[in-house]
C-alpha cells in the first residue's frame, strides 16, 4: 500500500504556480506582489452551464472560468506530471489497487457557508456515474464503481479493475473533477448558479457578454488570492478579443487563430504564454447513420481531408500535423494516418458508387462554428472534397448548437476536439467503445472495443501507452476522425499582468494572478 500526505507548510498556487518555471519563479520573488484589481479576461464563447450533468462539457474557455471558482479532488503538478494534494490531503491504495482511500482536508467550506465533506464527493462522482443522468463525464470515469463516503473526511473509490488514469482524471478541471456542494446541486442550482470550494465565487452571468466572480475572503489560503474580482467577458472575433487587450480594455486572451497568434508574438508590448500538449482539433465523421456508415466513403472523406493546408492556412503553423493525440507521452508513429491524397479519395469513392450502385455521392453536410477557424475549416475541406468528387454543404452553427447537435447524433461531419489530458487513455475509450455516449461516431469494431478493455486494465505505463498507439492506427484506419492540428496552446497578456502560468492543457489559470499597475 503506497500513501501520500500533505507536506508540512501550505502548498502555494497548486494549479498555478506549478507550471511556472523555476526562472520565472525567481523573477516573481524580486517584484513585490500588489493586492486588489479587476482583471479582465476575453473568453471566446460562453459556456453551457457549470452542472456536470445539465452543462455537458466545458470546452476550454468554460474551463478557464470553472478552475477560479470550484476545485478538484486533487491537484496536478504539470512539471513532474504527478498528483498534489488539494482537497485531499492524502491518499492509499489497496494491494490489488481497486480501493483508493482519500483523507479530505478539514474544515474547507463552499462559498455558500456549508462544509465540505465525503458525502459532497461521493454524490457528485456517483451522480456522473448513474446512468440515469446520461452525464457526457460517465464514459470517461466509468472504471469506477461507486464511491463510498467512509466518514465525513474519509471516501473511497472502488474500481471495477486497477486504472492508471484514477489520479489524473480525480485532478481535471472539466466537468468531471470540480466538486460542487450536493445540496446546491439537488435543488438544481450548480448550472447558472455556481458554488465551489476555490478562490472566487461567483457574482453575475449575462449570457453572450460577462461571467464576473469576485475573491472569496473565507477562502483557506485567501492571502495567495491578489485579485478582488475577475471579469470573463465574452468575444468570439478573435480580432475584436486582440484588439481588446492591445487597447487595455482586457488583460488576458486566449485564443488559437493563428494569424492573431502570430502578429501577438511579434508585439513587444504584449507577454506570450505557450504550452506544448497532447489531444487535438478533429472532424468526426457521423458512422452511425447513411452515408457515412459506409467505410469506404468514410475513407475517401479521410484521403480528401487536408491537415497540412488547415494547419498552414488557418493555424498559420502555430499548432502541429499530428498522427495521433498522445503528444509527446508516446510516438506512435504514422499509426495508419490517412494522409490527403486525392487520387486515392478518388478511388475510395470510384469503390463507393459500385458499391451502392449509384451515380453519385449523396450531399453531405458538414456543420461548424461560426468562428473564422470554423469557416476556414469548412471552405478548406469543402475544395478538398469536390476535387475528389464529394459535395460538401457547409452549415455554420453556434457553439452551443453545434455541442448539442454532435452529442445528437444530427450531423454528418462536425468540427470537434479531441481534449488535452495528463493520460489519454480514458478519452480514447470513451471514443471507441462500443456503447459509449462519447462514440460519437459510431465504432463498432470488436477487435478494437477488445483492445480498449486491454488497455484500461493495462498495469505498467509501457503496456498502456503501447494500445493506445494500437488503438489509435484501428480508429486511423476506420476514418472517423481526422485531425487538424495537434496540441499547442496560446494565451496573451499584457505585461501588467503577472503570476500567470503557461495554459496547459488549453485552459489558463488566473486564479493567482496579480496587477502591477
């Protein structure tokens, strides 16, 4: 049995401060940190709701604003990928690694005055996990069995087999790993009404323009919080979020178009943060319903599909072609890339026609955001595809709609992401399982639904990375997912702002910031 305890002393910006480098580390100790401040951060699109079940999925800009105000199990040291504590302070396994046992941190309160304890983290995990609520977490988590409240600082995860993945997964700031109270969320309050454990709590949400959340004073480690209040406001140009910051009436953007991303690189008065990560952008192609339940069509549609034009045109090579979305943890090498390659669309679709007997390829509608990344996706995939003789109708659709539709099953192609994670394994699963809510393209490979039960299991990091990069030539093969750029993340300051970590995994972190006015 391994346990790990809380190190003596607090332990300082544990989502924050552990992406800073040591460089900069050393340059924040010689600035003297200045209290109080509004900052103001541009998130592209608003988020869906902030309730595991009812809200969905975050998105990354959901994200950001989740980790100021409702914290995970754990926390993630990003530059020696391991667990740190947070709202568990010590954990064990069982010898056969299916029982984890976690000791809460006593007397952390939620913003709305009432306690934290284990009965709040097993209602939220067997909440996902029931699958009466049809949570789009479940598929992600589902080696878990139940969780058991021990006592009000003791709860236990029972496994349905040992899972590598478990400590990560109990440290994401999606949807799945922030804790709400369960008594806010019984009365169906979490989704426009947010309450957590962390640093801010929530004000106000004026859908389609601000989320504003404002420092928590009860917060346990209230003198690490700088800021008095974070406004998220909501600008989905890309242009009008840059202009914003050059201009000062925002402070932080995020953003992945790369032509914004290339001129704020090469402004002297604006502070770049990148990270390196895994997951990726990616087309699902609809296998569940006609045409493309057709294989051979999927793969004409995968051999028309241009990543390195997406990716050159519309990333401005600011994001990498990728083969897969291990990122660095694994190379897994071409693993059955489909690469673009319009003669061989051609014959995949001369195959098609002969197949069915028809004259022609069925109209097929691609739905995407109405962003300018989503209608260069679509007009770049829409020329690729008629030189193979594909008819590719484009229909732009908000975010939220297009979210909702996806998960529907209402789309033959659909522009999606493929999310950053310290393991990947749990997301691959969820994608390829046959049954799973997240098969949102319709695997129904034996061979491959075998080889994701292997994997899960898997007990040494060798063996689990090895079938993900096999499962990931299986779904390379099958064409149901083409990517369009790897994991590479941007997000701009102005130099004013200080203590912000690069964005990993997309999402960037203000929890700790401060203002140097």
């Amino acid at each position: 049995m391994r346990t790990y305890r809380l190190p003596q002393g607090r332990v300082a910006g544990l989502l924050a401060g552990a992406a800073l480098c040591a460089m900069a580390g050393t340059a924040l100790m010689a600035q003297e940190v200045k209290k109080g401040g509004t900052l103001n951060v541009a998130i592209e699109t608003d988020v869906r709701g902030f309730d595991t079940v009812e809200g969905g999925v975050l998105g990354q800009t959901g994200e950001i604003v989740m980790r100021t105000m409702v914290e995970p199990l754990l926390g993630w040291n990003t530059q020696t990928n391991e667990p740190e504590p947070l709202l568990a302070t010590e954990w064990s396994a069982s010898d056969d690694q299916t029982v984890w046992t976690f000791k809460l941190r006593d007397g952390v309160k939620f913003h709305d005055g009432t306690d934290f304890d284990a009965e709040d983290v097993a209602a939220h995990y067997n909440r996902i996990l029931d699958p009466e609520n049809k949570s789009s977490s479940r598929s992600f988590i589902s080696s878990i069995e139940k969780v058991v409240a021990v006592d009000p600082l003791t709860v236990e995860f029972h496994l349905a087999h040992p899972w590598m993945a478990l400590l990560p997964y109990l440290a994401t700031t999606s949807m799945s790993g922030p804790i709400p109270p369960s008594e806010h969320v019984a009365a169906g309050e979490q989704n426009r009404n947010p309450v957590g454990t962390g640093p801010f709590k929530f004000v106000d949400w004026s859908s389609g323009d601000r989320i504003v959340v404002e420092k928590w004073e009860e917060y346990r480690d209230a003198d690490e919080i700088n800021l008095d209040q974070i406004n998220f406001r909501i600008l989905p140009d890309t242009q009008t979020r840059y202009a914003s910051l050059q201009s000062g009436e925002v402070d932080v953007i995020w953003t992945d178009r790369g032509p914004t991303i290339v001129e704020a690189q090469n402004n002297p008065d604006i502070v770049t943060l990148t990270t390196e990560g895994a997951g990726a952008a990616v087309n699902l192609m609809n296998g569940k319903k006609e045409p493309l339940s057709n294989a051979t069509l999927r793969k004409a549609l995968a051999h028309a599909w241009n990543q390195d034009a997406l990716v050159k045109i519309s990333w401005q090579n600011t994001r990498p072609a990728v083969t897969h979305p291990l990122g660095s943890v694994k190379d897994c090498g071409e693993a059955n890339y489909r690469g673009f390659d319009i003669a061989k669309a051609k014959e995949y679709v001369a195959q098609y026609l002969e197949e069915t007997g028809q004259s022609e390829v069925p109209e097929i509608v691609m739905i995407h955001t109405t962003t300018p990344r989503g209608r260069e996706l679509g007009e770049i995939y829409q020329q690729t595809a008629k030189a193979a003789g594909i008819n590719l109708t484009l229909e732009p659709v908000d975010q939220s709609t297009l979210v909702a539709r996806t998960f529907k099953g209402d789309f033959d192609i659909t522009g999606w992401r493929i999310a950053d994670g310290a393991d990947m394994g749990p997301q691959l699963y969820a994608y390829t399982k046959i049954g799973s809510s997240y098969n949102l393209t319709g695997f129904n490979n034996e061979e491959l639904d075998k080889l994701a039960d292997e994997m899960r299991v898997a007990t040494t990091m060798e063996d689990r990375l090895q079938k993900q990069c096999d499962m990931v030539a299986m779904m390379n093969d099958d064409g149901s997912i083409l990517y369009r750029g790897g994991g590479r993340y941007y997000a701009f300051t102005n130099p004013k702002v200080k203590n912000v970590p690069p964005p990993y995994r997309g999402a960037v972190d203000v929890t700790r910031a401060w203002i140097d006015e």
